[in-house]
C-alpha cells in the first residue's frame, strides 16, 4: 500500500485562477476546506508552497480540482504553467 507524500507543493497562480474561474472568494473556498484565509492567500502568492495531505485533499476537494490542475511541476515535466 503506498503512503501519500508528507507534503503537496502547491502552484499559487493555478489555485488562485481555479478559485476566481469558479467565482469564489478566497473566504469561502478557505472555509470550505477548513484552513484560514490568510493560509489560501498565502497558498496563492506562493509564500506558502508545500501542505499537508489532509489540507491539500480539503483544498483539492474545495476547488473541485485534479493534481494536475493545482500541483506546481517538477523539473523535467513536459508543460509549464
């Protein structure tokens, strides 16, 4: 049985575009998720990279997204964002 990471590094310009293309505000996909709005803000500027699995999945779950959608690339991966 695979383990998940201990951390998801997140890319703050893709959550932030998935968030305002949906129309939400970053109160209401941090509540949502259950993280505090100054944590997405932070998220989003990319002050913040790296969360949690149980965060990240909450996020993931709030936005609707895949993680492909909101993952930050590694280096060597075919697309940039």
């Amino acid at each position: 049985m695979e383990r998940p990471p201990a951390t998801y590094q997140v890319h703050g310009p893709s959550l932030r575009r998935r968030r305002m293309s949906q129309g939400h505000s970053v109160q209401a996909v941090a509540d949502a998720a259950g993280i505090s709005r100054s944590y997405l803000q932070r998220l989003e500027t990319g002050t913040r990279e790296c969360m949690g699995p149980e965060r990240y999945i909450r996020l993931r779950t709030a936005l609707n997204a895949t993680d492909d959608q909101i993952l930050a690339r590694t280096v060597g991966d075919p697309e940039e964002r």
